[in-house]
C-alpha cells in the first residue's frame, strides 16, 4: 500500500538511526513518538520528537545509541514503535527490530480476528494480537477472495484493519482464512 510518507530505520548493533521520508509537493509538520515496548505491548520508555520535514525530502529525524535507547533490556525481547503523526493527522507506524528476525524470543501472539460486512461484496477483516505477530500472511484458500495486504507486523493492544473483497458467504470467507505468523513457523 503506497504511502507518501515512510519511517526509514538504519539498526547497526551500535546505533538506531530513524529516516522520515516525504514525497509530499509541501512541507509536513508533525510528531514522531518513538517507544520501546517489550512484546507483550508494554511501555518501556517513551521520546516524542517535533518536527518540520521539507517538501520532497528525506531527513534524518532521530539518531541514539542502541545502549543508551535499550539500557538493560534483551534487543531479542523488544522493539520500538516509531509513529508520526503529522499534524494534518496523517498516521505513520514502523515496528523496529535491533536483532535479526530468527533472534527474536517470540511468543504465541494468539492473534484473534472478526469479519464485519462494509456493504456488498466488501468486508473489513480486524485482526488482534495478545502479543507481537510479527511476519502476519493472511491469506484465502479461495482465488475469489481477495485482501488489500497479506503480510504485516500486529503490535499487541491494536487492531489491525484489511478489507477483503468477495462474493462469497461470511462463513464462507471465515473457513476459507489461513492466518500464521512468524511464531507458527518456529513450531512446526
């Protein structure tokens, strides 16, 4: 899904460097709220940066040592949600990884979901998460059924919306769901 406003991270095992990338034709003012949080979505720590990003530019927006931004906490334990919101209300989030993706301790994030009908043929699919999903495929065993994203990271305590297309039945749609994680393929 095209964004015309991105979050760029650059993660060395010494350092965090947070990009803000604009292809607006207008300069965007805003907030970028970075926080730590352990996998099961609490706040460890929490830095909310102002800023004023020119027109069609990439800036760096935020740079700390990864010692100084984890302190005592396990990096295969954790990760920053880095969020701007500019203020116009343009919504931008980015999960932020410090170790490699077979590095991290996940746990089963018991990801949960409700099919809610949007009108004819078109049906919001809200995916939930008691902790981090991270690599979610969300997928159909139906070539008639069709979903706006099919990969994405869940944060635990927010929902995750896709619009899935079809003529299909709700139960049918529900049976037809094959949803995984990262998690899954560690323990099969």
């Amino acid at each position: 899904m095209f964004q015309d406003i991105l979050i760029s991270p650059i993660v060395t095992p010494d350092s965090l460097e947070i990009y803000l990338v604009s292809d607006k034709q207008v300069p965007v003012k805003g907030k970028l709220t970075l926080e730590l949080l352990d996998f099961s979505g609490s706040r460890l720590n929490r830095k909310v940066v102002e800023l004023d990003i020119p027109e069609n530019a990439s800036e760096q927006v935020f740079r700390s040592g990864t010692d100084q931004l984890l302190s005592s906490f396990d990096k295969s334990k954790v990760f920053v949600k880095a969020c701007f919101t500019s203020n116009s209300g343009a919504r931008v989030v980015r999960p932020i990884y410090f170790v490699p993706e077979k590095e991290l301790s996940l746990e089963d994030p018991g990801i949960k979901f409700k099919l809610e009908s949007k009108g004819t043929d078109e049906y919001k699919l809200v995916l939930a998460v008691s902790s981090l999903a991270r690599d979610v495929y969300v997928r159909a065993d139906s070539q008639s059924i069709q979903l706006d994203d099919n990969f994405i990271d869940i944060i635990p305590g927010e929902s995750r919306p896709l619009i899935v297309t079809s003529k299909k039945s709700p139960d049918q749609i529900r049976e037809s769901l094959v949803i995984r994680s990262l998690y899954d393929t560690y323990n099969e």
